[in-house]
C-alpha cells in the first residue's frame, strides 16, 4: 500500500463529526491561502447568476468552498463507512419507481450530476432489488494510486465499475449473462473538444452537451431516470427518482430534459455544484464549432 492510500485509510477510520474538523480547517486553506480555482468559480457563479449581486455571488461561493470541503471528508471516510451508516446519510425515496421499472428485465439508465456528493450514489446496491446489477462508468485518473483508491471506493458496496470507453460492451456482457443492469451516468462535465456539436442553454449559457449515455440507453432500450439528489443537512443526502420520457419531435430529449432537471436542482441550492470545474471553457461560434470562452 502506498504511503497516501495508507494515509486516507488511516484517516477513513475517524468519525466523520471529527473529519469536519479537518474539513473546517481545509476550506481555509483552499479558499483564503491556495486560492483554489477562485477566478474559476467566480466566473461559472457570475455567469450563471447574472442577477446576483457581488454579495450574493460572494455568499455562495463561500458557502460551496465550505461544502466542497466537506465532499472530500465524507468521501474519504466513504471507504471505511459501514452499510447501517451509508444507509441513514444516502436515502433513496422511492425505491418503488426502480421496482417498477425493472420488472421487464430491461436496463435502467441513472443520470447525476456533481451536485451533492454524487460518490456516495455507490450503496445503491444496498437497496436495490435483486434482479438489478449496479454498475457505474468511470474516466481512469493518470495518478495511478488515486485510480486505484477511487475504484476501490466506487465498488465499495460491489457496483461494477466500467471505462467510459467500453460502456456499451461491457453493458452487452452483462445482459448476455443474465444481469438487468442499472447504471449511474453523470453526464455535465464538459465533453471533449471533438464532441461539442450538440448544444444547449444550461445555467443561462450555451453548454456543450454530452449524449453518449442516451445514444447507448436507446440503443439497448433502456428505461431513462434522472436522480434528483437534496441536501438534507450536513452529511446526509436524499435522492429522489424522476422518470424521463423521450420527445420524438426533438433530438437528444432525454438528455436536454435531464439537463434541464438539473438545472432546477442547482438554481434551489447552488452551493452544493461543483463550481470548480471549468464547464463552459468553451462556446460556439458562428458556425456552432468550439471557441476558447474568454
């Protein structure tokens, strides 16, 4: 074991009411010495909320440093978490959708986005029906080590991890073994370059928008469902299944409609996004072609 997979495991062990501390400290650092993607996070939350004031502006940015902190406690302490634990701070509310919805045997599709802490979406299988198989896509990290500590967090409770790029295959497999499965997509992080050619207004700006999990859920008939996640109180989280249906008249519906849910997710709480991330590094041009955002 390496020395920081030894020291997070270490520190996995510690209640989570003792993490905060850490967490406490850790937002200081990050916001007022690191000064950690500040212009970033001022941009995406100005751009976004064009009508807020500096003050509210500021007010938010401060409130989601304060909960980005406490993401990177709860999920550290995610990987020594006991089921009867994850079960009372990860809640779903209507396990009776998912019931529903598997009882055809064909696979359901989950669209999160980094809102909340999406890491902890990993016990479902504690409370899905038998019949489903849990699985999730991952992108590899280049920090070998930290690869290898977060696919060890994501099959924690023996959701089956796959890479982004064997998806459909790997889907394949497991239907033609007998397995119903029901996979977690988050789907707003910014595509790649070579794949902005569908865009939409997310957060009062254009967004490229990613359509891979749509492409591959319709093409193996999948059931679609965004899973709205609220934040209760610190560390414990409620996520709330909301089915979507496509619109024959539109391209791309399922996935503008999720965007859309989101979106209204956000505007409720916008402390609990991941600001951080350099969404909209990009916009169309004239010709809907990617240019540098400035």
């Amino acid at each position: 074991m390496n020395p920081l997979t030894f020291f997070l495991m270490s520190l996995a062990r510690l209640p989570l009411h003792v993490l905060y501390v850490f967490s406490d400290a850790i937002e200081f650092l990050l916001y007022h010495v690191v000064r950690y993607r500040r212009k970033i996070v001022r941009r995406n939350l100005t751009r976004a909320y064009p009508t807020k004031t500096k003050k509210e502006i500021k007010e938010t940015e401060r409130k989601f440093y304060h909960f980005l902190c406490d993401y990177l406690v709860e999920t550290i302490h995610f990987l020594r978490i006991s089921e009867e634990e994850v079960k009372k701070r990860f809640r779903f509310t209507n396990m009776e959708l998912i019931d529903r919805l598997s009882a055809d045997g064909k696979p359901i599709f989950v669209f999160l986005g980094h809102y909340g802490n999406w890491e902890y979406f990993a016990s479902f299988p504690l409370w899905a029906p038998g019949r489903i198989t849990t699985s999730h896509v991952y992108h590899a990290l280049s920090n070998k080590a930290m690869d290898k500590l977060m696919i060890r967090l994501r099959n924690r409770f023996s959701s089956i991890g796959m890479p982004q790029n064997e998806t459909y295959h790997t889907l394949l497999h497991l239907i033609g073994e007998g397995h119903q499965p029901l996979i977690a997509l988050i789907a707003d992080q910014r595509p790649l370059k070579k794949h902005h050619d569908v865009w939409i207004d997310f957060l009062r700006q254009p967004t490229a928008l990613i359509t891979g999990g749509e492409r591959i859920g319709v093409r193996l008939g999948a059931h679609f469902i965004y899973g709205e996640v609220k934040v209760v109180r610190r560390g414990y989280y409620e996520v709330t299944f909301k089915e979507i249906f496509p619109d024959e008249n539109e391209d791309f519906s399922l996935s503008k409609q999720y965007m859309q849910q989101l979106e209204q997710t956000i505007d409720n709480a916008p402390q609990y996004y991941l600001w951080s991330h350099n969404r909209w590094k990009y916009r169309p041009d004239a010709e809907g072609k990617p240019e540098l955002n400035s």
